[in-house]
C-alpha cells in the first residue's frame, strides 16, 4: 500500500510539471503567431544566384552517365 500512495504522488508530480511546463510555454508566446512561420516559406524572396558562364558546363554541373555508376567487375 506504501507504494501505491508514492505512485500516486509521484504522478501528481509529473502531472503538476508538465502543466507547469504547459502554462510557461504559454506565457512566454511560445504559441503566438504560428501562421505567419508557416507561410514564410511560400514567400521566398530570395535573389537567384546567377552563375558565371564558366561554371555552366562544369563537371559539378553535370549528371554523371549510367556507364559510369554501375561498380567494375
């Protein structure tokens, strides 16, 4: 019976912490605005980084041929 009654009080204990954790996290603004975090990405107004006419043809640039991917036997 003794460890019943520490059970329960340690569930009482973590119950009170996670609403403690719960109340924090909704007075700090953790919650506030989470619309606007996820539309930024539809809004991408990043300049596009244009390449010097060297880099077009590079070897960085290219797709590796099937040949050339299959292992020597």
């Amino acid at each position: 019976m003794d460890v019943f009654f520490l059970l329960v009080f340690l569930a009482f204990l973590f119950v009170m912490s996670i609403g403690g954790v719960l109340y924090w996290a909704v007075m700090s603004g953790q919650f506030e605005d989470s619309d606007e975090n996820a539309s930024v990405i539809l809004q991408d107004e990043d300049a596009a980084i244009a390449l010097p006419d060297s880099e077009w043809g590079s070897e960085a640039t290219r797709v590796p041929s099937a040949k050339s991917s299959l292992p020597m036997r």
